[in-house]
C-alpha cells in the first residue's frame, strides 16, 4: 500500500527577513521509502501567508518585526524607483 508523508525540514531567514523554507514529499510503499522530493519556496517580508504550513508562518510571525517589513518595504519602494523613467522624458 502507497503512503506519503510531507514534512517542513528546514526553516531559514535570510540577511534581508525573507524566509526561505523547504518541504519533504517521502513516498513509501509497504513501510519502504520508495521516493523522496523537495519543494523549495520563499517569503518576502509581510507576504500573504495563505496556504503557508503553520509552522511556517509562526515563524514568519517572529522574524518579521514591524522593522523588518518596514526596510523590506523601504528597498522594494527604492528598487521601483530606479525603474521609473526620468521626468522629462530623459533627452
């Protein structure tokens, strides 16, 4: 008989708060491990966290200070602004 178990192995907050997580997908068939893969996603500070493994977003509620989401904030606001053409159309 095909059983499966999904687990959240690692857990990691990076220099600039994101959380980097990765989910173990083990497949057995009659109590012997017959595959095993890896699922890899990323959060950026105060991301939606629908669907995120509770475990996962407890974690996120930790490490994202209103400081942390505030500088994330700050870089994704100075990132757009490098994009932004020049007023004046630049010539």
């Amino acid at each position: 008989m095909l059983t499966q178990t999904i687990e959240i192995d690692q857990i990691t907050k990076t220099g600039n708060g994101s959380i980097l997580y990765r989910r173990v997908r083990t497949v057995f068939d009659d109590g012997v491990q017959i595959s095993q893969t890896y699922e890899r996603a990323s959060l950026a500070p105060g991301s939606a966290l629908d669907g995120v493994p509770e475990e996962v977003q407890a974690f996120c509620a930790l490490a994202w200070t209103p400081e942390v989401v505030a500088a994330h904030e700050a870089r994704v606001a100075a990132a757009n602004a490098d994009l932004d053409p020049p007023e004046g159309g630049g010539d």
